[in-house]
C-alpha cells in the first residue's frame, strides 16, 4: 500500500503497481484556477501502450477535499446529447471558448452526463504554461466523470473515474529510477524477436540451398 504523500512525490521515472499491471511516471504537471481549485497529474504508462492520468485533485467547493482520479483520453469520442444522434464533438471547443451555456446533459458510451462545473486556469508541464478551460460532467451515481478540456487549439476529452489509495503500491528495484517507458521495452522485445526470426530463417534457406547444391 502507498500512502498519499508517496503519491504526491512521484516524478518521472518512477514506477508503481495498479491493479496487478507496473506503470511508469512519464510525465508529472500541476494545474491551478483562481478560485484554488488544482490538481497535480502524473502520466502514466504501461506495456499496453494506453495511457492514463492519475489525478490528486483539491476542490474548494468541497472543503479543501482531495480526491484521487484515474483518467483515460479518448481518441474522437462521440458524444451527443440523450436521445440525438448528432455528435458535437466538432462543435465543443468553439462553444467553450466563447463561454456558451453548457448543454445540460451529455451522453458517451450508453452513460448520461449531467453538467457540474466549469473552470479555467493554468496548466503547467516541462515549464510550459498554458490557459485551458474545462467542463465537467458527472454520471448520476457520480462514479464516472467526462471531462472536456477546451485548449488554445484543440480539444481533449477525458473519461474519468475515482480511484483509492489503497489499490496503489510503490515499486522498487534496479529499474525503479529507469526512465524509458514500458511500452518502449517491449517494442525492444518485439524487434529482438524479429531480428532473431529473420536470421533463423535465413540460416535455414542457406542450408537448403548448400545441401541442394550437394556443397
């Protein structure tokens, strides 16, 4: 088990374990607004490939509650309004920026999103500073959260759900400070293979053609 101020020193390179899978800090950013509300994020990597974000967030609407998030980004979600079949992706980042009203409810994988919140502040990562404001939708049964981040030039989309302490645990070891990313490992692995595949085979057919050739 981790305790939260392990957690909140993580940095780049380390490692932890998440539901039997290790994954890599790959990169570590903080996040503030006017009002105090912040989160420090950490990405995470596995040898899956997918990214994820692990979330301390401290809301203080909530009484300085800190909450902790695991966050998926989705690749071109479509996402509609219940009971429409039209996808307003394209049409969210010009309507957060120009602080239009929020739609009320919003739909993505079968799941009901209700309005809760929007924010606006600065994003800080590697020392680049950048504004971004967000919408924040949360399901009925507020376990699951689709969060939409409006940037200078883009849009991301987030699905996000609550995660505890108690289902992270610090790794150690000799790789415990490595900084290339797990996925990276075993894409190195995989060439390795290859590379040895194509010399076993190329070994065979110079056999076949020597003992053809009855050298």
């Amino acid at each position: 088990m981790i305790t939260e101020t392990q957690l909140e020193q993580l940095q780049v390179g380390d490692r932890l374990e998440y539901q039997g899978i290790q994954w890599r800090i790959a990169d570590r950013s903080h996040y503030t607004d006017p009002n105090g509300y912040e989160t420090q994020e950490w990405l995470i990597q596995s040898g899956t490939k997918k990214d994820y974000y692990l979330l301390r967030e401290v809301d203080p609407d909530q009484g300085q509650q800190i909450t902790w998030y695991l966050a998926e980004e989705l690749d071109n979600p479509r996402i509609t309004e219940p009971g429409s079949s039209r996808d307003l992706l394209a049409r969210l980042p010009e309507a957060i920026r120009a602080n239009q009203t929020p739609y009320p409810e919003l739909q993505l994988f079968n799941r009901i999103y209700q309005f809760e919140s929007q924010t606006e502040g600065e994003y800080v990562s590697e020392g680049v500073r950048e504004t971004r404001i967000t919408w924040d939708y949360w399901d009925e049964a507020h376990l699951w959260n689709l969060a939409l981040e409006a940037w200078s030039n883009r849009i991301v989309v987030y699905s996000t759900r609550t995660v505890q302490l108690s289902d992270f645990s610090l790794v150690r070891g000799d790789s415990f400070l490595s900084a290339t990313p797990l996925w990276q490992e075993a894409e190195k692995r995989k060439e390795k293979r290859s590379v040895q595949l194509i010399i076993a085979w190329a070994v065979t057919i110079i056999g076949f053609f020597l003992m053809v050739s009855g050298i």
